[in-house]
C-alpha cells in the first residue's frame, strides 16, 4: 500500500518505529539467503532450530479448552481399566493426579515452574525405562496382549507427568492426543459394544477441545457453537458405526501367540473332576441338580432329563470366532433311562506343558491318544477365542476336532468323554483361545455314505455308542424308528438320520414347560408314546435312542450354540439360555457329525452390517408408532400454526406496502434484488436499466403512486390501484425468473 506523502511526519516517530521494524526481517532474511548462496550456514544450525522448536508459547488461557482436555485424558484412563489394562486402583490414582497436574499447570501458565520441568523429565526416563523392561520382559511369549497392558500403563504415567506442564495450548493438544492413544489402546480389548459409550464421552470432550484449539490460533473469543459441535460428533459416531458395519470381522492369525488370560487363580483338586461354576466356582458337581450357571444340568456331571432346569438371558461368555458352530462341551455315551453319564475316571491324559496345548486325537475307548497336529485334518482352522463373563464348570469349550488350546495355566485335563477341563476355576474374565480343524462334512459328501457301511466289526468298535439298559425297553421305539425310515425309503445313513429328524419336527412339540419325569418312568417312551412334548435334551435323547435302536453309533452332546451376533464388537453373545444339547452321529470315512432337530446353527461367519441393518429394523419396527404418530402430527400442527402467525405478522398491513413485496420479489426472482441502501424509486429504475426492451416504463408512475399511498395520505382509487398491480405483474412476467439463493425480504418504501 503506497503511504501519502507526509503521512510520517503527520504520524510522528511511532510511524518511523513501525516501518522500521516491519523492514528488519526482510533486510535479515536476505542476510540469511545470501549466506546459505555462499555455501555458509545461519548461526546457531541444528541447536538453534532445537531451540526455537521448545521455545516457551504464549499461555493458554481458555479454561473450557482445559476442562474438555481433562476430560478426554480421564476417560482414556478409566476406559483402560474397564478393560483391565490399567487397575481400578491404578486408574484412580491416576486420574487424582492428572485432575490436580491440570490445575497445578492452569494456575502457572504464565511463569511455569522451571525446576518442575526437571523433576518432569526425570519421572518420563523412569516411566519410559519400566515399559521397555515390561516388553522384554513379556517378549517372549510372542503375545500382543503382552504389549497392550505395558503400553497402557505407559500412556497412562506419562499423562500424569505431563499434566503438570501444560501452560501452552500445543502442550494441551499433545494431552488431547495421548488421550486417543488410550482410547485406542482400551478399544483393542473391548469385547462389548457398551464400551462405545467411552468413545462417545472422548469424542465429544475432543470434539470441543479441538474447536476451542481452533479458535484459540484464530484469536477468536465467544462462546463455541455448541449445537454445530454436537451435531458434527453425533456425524462422526455415526459414519463410525456404518464404517464398523460394512468393515469385514476381524480374523486371527497363528503366525502369534493368541489371547489367554486370567484375572483370579483358584486352582482345582487334582483329580481332574467337574466343577459346577455358579456362586461356588471350585464346588465338585453333584448328580441330582441343576448347575450353577442359569440353571442348566448338562455342564457338570451326568445330563439327567427328569431334572427342568431354568434357563436365564445373563451372559456367560462372549466368542470371536472364525467361523460359529456348535461349541462342544462334552459329550454321553451311558444312557440308564433318565440319565446320561460316562464311564468313571473319565481321565484320558493330563498335560502340563503350558500353552499351546495339543488335543489327542478321540481313539475308540481304550485306544492310545494320538495328538492332532495343525494341517493334518482335511477341516479348515477356525480360532475361537473365548471371553468368561460368569463363573462357568471347569470346561473349555470349542467346535469340533480342537488342535491346539492357549489357556492361561500350565495344566489342561483331556476327557475321555471328549472334554478339555482346566485345572483352576474358570472365573469370570478368563480368556482362552482354541484352534479347531472344523470337519464338518457336507449333505453331499455324506450321501456317500450307504447304511452298509455300519459293519458288526464297527459296531463292535463303538459298542459303547450303541448301549441301551438292559432289559432292552425300547421294542417300540425301534419299531418306530424303522416304520419313518421305510416309509422315507431312505438308502443312505444320512437318509435314515434326516427321516428321524423330519419326523420329530412333524410329531413332537418344543416346549421347557412340561411335567416332570414320575420315578421310575422312561423318559424316552414317554416322550414318543406318551405327551410328545419336550425341550432339546429329550428330542436329542430321543433321537440319539432311536438311531442306536436300529444299529446307528450315536451320543449325546451338550454345548453352547452360537448366541446373538454383536456386529459392532464382532463377537458372538452367548447367554445362559443358549446352552444345548444335540445328537452326533458316526459316520464312517467323516467321524463324528452333529446333527439337531430343535434348532439351527449356522455355520458362516454372520456379516456385520446385515446384522446391523436387521437390528436396526427391528429396533424400528418395535417403536410404538401410533403414540409417536399422535405426537409428531401435533408438534407439526404446532410449528405450522406458528409459521403461518409469523407470516401473517411479517405481511405487510397497507396495500402499498403488499404492492412494494410484490414488485421486490420480482426483481429477485429475475437475479436483481433490492439493495439495503437503495429507495423504492432508486431501485425501480434500476430494473429499467437492468432491463430496458421490456416494458418497465410503467414502473416510474406505480413508485410514485406508492409513496403518495405510504406518506402522502392519499388513497389510491379502484382504477389506480388495478392500473399499478397490472403494471406490476407484466413487470413479473417481463423480468422472468432466475433462480437464486436469497434471504428475506424487508419491504421498504422510500
């Protein structure tokens, strides 16, 4: 900008002051360059640089910025120990410390303590020091977990340190940072959707700490625009959500160690026995009651049908999985009429070798174990890891044909009645993984499989899969068996297993609320002859009975089946009420298949966002929309009521002043709108000029008539008035339209 002449000695020395300090940097700029030309360097280098970068900012003095930074940093801490990176007692410590460092830091930020700096950068070595001895010290177990708990505390320590040097608003933006870090951390041990509300509470505290950030580089003040920033994080959380859903589940991998841990150690009587979970997580199970688990009677000890056992919606365990299927928990050969059981001392091999455990191959009952080995089954690996919510038997469970277990303690106990039992208590927040070589084989393949291939030699085999009390009480129910195979005209044995299973469903009822067992009483004639009324463990028994009836090695197996899909968690909820029972038949060439006339498994991994959309639906569809009808049309009713009493007070009162609205709209409409400086007449020949081919001589004569109207008093007549509307809307219809964006009119007429 060129400066008058004289301008200086009108503005006195203060003038020469500034011009003269605002042409020092550029003559030292060109001292610089012509330097760094010559081949020198500026003075100072590397060290100057260093210093400029850690030279002291100007104090941050926006107290909302600060508050929202505490904030976001303590809801990092606290979501890392709801997770159980960081303790309760840690946590709390913490988040004291940090609370009195922010204000320590608040109250000095314009003379920040120079020997607390000191005693700072002492604590951070010591805090970084202990992490790097935590990760070697964990390093060879190969597991990321091991990584994650260090690393949390080391976020978590050096927030507490640097929350008593904070004065400058880049040393707050760090804190916001770090604080993500933590969330992050957290979020890669969280098994429940539920843990989106931390990221809700982090994300709206950051969310403001940023916009605050903003304006304070800005040099802005005011209040924020706090309906903006929530709509914008309400934005965010929403994009992230569908971005979770459409996103593929995430899948394990064996090139680490996978997730094991524990959080209580309560070891077992050596003998290898059942425990029944519940209150009493180390109490032997005990035949004659239900578990202590939602009550089912099919996880500790012998499965016994006379018992009706209630099943609750608690969730006992949450399951990532590869792939879902039945997760098996032990299975029944021994079958006395009411009770399933196996053989005692139902210990096959106990080993004490740490993880990764080695599953022996299932021999025939009195066979040697022959471990499994990852790679020689013709299944696909499925990784489940397992995450114990309540105290649960001491079982491991896992899809069909386990190889390898991670678990948390150096014992596993291998059952001969296919069961992986722990040597401690499976307490809540016990994690173990299990690699499974899934061989489930498909309808196809076993159609290759005629009833022939049940020879006597495999009978003789699997003798104990064919047992029955003794005297046989089951004339009738094999009779029956045979009578649906031959009308099926089945061939194959899973022709004959599939006739039995169309039959149940077409016959027998589910239902858990049924009279109990009489003593003495059968359950399986009574429930095929008698009220044909039942839940999964006598349809199962039923059909498990009926196949061993004609010839057909099969046994009873109880589990979990896969409970509801978490699509934001990716992980399967398994609830009390999801314990199952089913049958598993033996089929020669495949080995053991599961098969269940009650319920349906599925056996591919859900898709997140089908499941998202579908409860999304649901959670719609479930609104009581006749009460929310009723009150949307009455808010519309409302709002429409107030937009027309504004419209009628915004109309103009006169007829000149409704004329004056008119001929403005038309000039807007036709790209030229009014001015705010500019009178009626002012404005009427402009749009003459604008447009002067088109009719508007008229114009001149209704201004005029207008404000005679308005000032003058005088009140147009009947032929006037028609006279200046018509001129008017063939103004209207001269100009045309041209669509713009616009705000309101203000009808003025001067």
């Amino acid at each position: 900008m060129s400066v008058p002449p004289g301008a200086r000695a009108q503005t006195g020395a203060g003038a020469t002051t500034r011009t003269s300090g605002a042409s020092a940097p550029s003559r030292t700029s060109a001292q610089t360059a012509s330097r760094v030309e010559a081949g020198g360097q500026e003075p100072g280098g590397f060290f100057e640089m260093v210093r400029r970068a850690n030279a002291p900012h100007a104090p941050e003095n926006s107290f909302l910025f600060r508050i929202s930074t505490l904030v976001a940093v303590l809801v990092g801490v606290f979501a890392c120990s709801s997770v159980g990176e960081v303790s309760s007692s840690s946590a709390l410590v913490a988040g004291f410390a940090i609370a009195i460092g922010m204000t320590f830091s608040a109250v000095t930020r314009h003379r920040p303590w120079q020997w607390v700096k000191i005693l700072l950068a002492g604590a951070v070595i010591a805090v970084f020091v202990q992490f790097v001895a935590q990760v070697f010290g964990a390093a060879h177990t190969g597991e990321l977990s091991s990584i994650e708990v260090p690393l949390a505390g080391l976020f978590t320590w050096v927030q507490v340190v640097h929350a008593f040097d904070v004065p400058a608003r880049r040393d707050l933006l760090f804190s916001v940072a770090a604080a993500g870090a933590l969330v992050t951390v957290a979020a890669a041990q969280a098994v429940s959707a539920g843990f989106l509300a931390w990221v809700a509470l982090w994300l709206v505290a950051t969310v403001i700490a940023l916009a605050c950030s903003w304006r304070s580089m800005a040099g802005g003040r005011g209040p924020l625009p706090l309906v903006g920033l929530l709509g914008a994080t309400i934005v965010v959380l929403v994009m992230a959500v569908l971005l979770d859903a459409v996103l593929p589940p995430p899948r394990a991998s064996q090139e680490i160690t996978l997730p094991n841990s524990l959080t209580s150690y309560l070891a077992l009587p050596a003998n290898g026995g059942l425990t029944e979970g519940g209150a009493d997580p180390t109490e032997p199970a005990k035949a004659g009651r239900p578990g202590g688990v939602g009550g089912y009677v099919g996880m500790a000890g012998p499965l016994n049908t006379a018992l009706r056992g209630t099943l609750g919606n608690q969730i006992v365990m949450r399951v990532r999985a590869n792939t879902p299927g039945y997760f098996l928990g032990l299975t029944y050969t021994s079958w006395n009429g009411q009770s399933w059981t196996n053989p005692g001392g139902c210990v096959e091999e106990i080993q004490d070798t740490g993880s990764p455990f080695t599953m022996p191959f299932e021999p025939p009952w009195g066979g040697s174990p022959v471990p499994v080995a990852l790679g020689e089954s013709t299944g696909s690996a499925n990784i489940q890891t397992f995450y114990v919510e309540q105290s649960l038997p001491n079982i491991l469970f896992a899809t069909s044909e386990p190889a390898q277990i991670y678990f948390p303690d150096h014992k596993l106990i291998f059952g001969c009645d296919n069961s992986i039992r722990s040597a401690i208590a499976m307490t809540p927040g016990t994690v173990y993984t299990v690699i499974s070589q899934d061989d489930e084989a498909t309808p196809a393949q076993l159609r290759g499989v005629p009833v022939s291939a049940i020879t006597p030699a495999l009978q003789r085999r699997f003798h104990l899969d064919l047992q029955l009390p003794a005297p046989n009480p089951y004339r009738r129910v094999e009779a029956l068996a045979r009578s649906v195979i031959a009308q099926a005209h089945a061939s194959t044995l899973i022709g004959e297993v599939q006739a039995l299973e169309t039959w149940m469903g077409a016959h027998t009822q589910y239902s858990t609320n049924i009279p109990p067992l009489l003593p003495g009483q059968d359950a399986v004639n009574e429930f095929l002859f008698g009220n044909r009324t039942g839940y999964c463990e006598q349809i199962s028994t039923a059909l498990a009975v009926m196949l061993r009836s004609i010839g057909v090695p099969a046994r009873e197996a109880t589990g979990y089946v896969p409970g509801p899909f978490d699509p934001l968690s990716d992980l399967y909820e398994i609830q009390a009420k999801d314990a199952h029972a089913w049958v598993q038949v033996y089929f020669p060439g495949h080995g053991w298949q599961s098969f269940d006339p009650t319920t349906y498994v599925p056996l591919a991994p859900a898709d997140p966002g089908t499941v998202l959309l579908s409860d999304l639906w649901h959670l719609i569809a479930g609104l009581p929309w006749v009460p929310i009808g009723i009150v949307a049309g009455a808010v519309a009713a409302a709002l429409g009521r107030r937009f027309e009493i504004r419209r009628r007070l915004a109309r103009p009162k006169t007829w000149a002043g409704r004329l004056a609205l008119r001929l403005e709209r038309a000039g807007a409409r036709a790209g030229i709108p009014r001015r705010s400086a500019e009178t009626l007449a002012e404005y009427a020949e402009r749009l003459r000029t604008a447009a002067p081919a088109r009719g508007l001589a008229g114009l001149p004569d209704v201004v005029e008539l207008l404000s005679l109207s308005a000032y003058g008093g005088r009140q147009p007549s009947e032929a006037e008035r028609l006279h200046a509307e018509e001129t008017v809307k063939s103004m209207r219809a001269a100009l045309g339209r041209k669509w713009r964006r616009r705000g309101r009119a203000v009808v003025r007429i001067s």
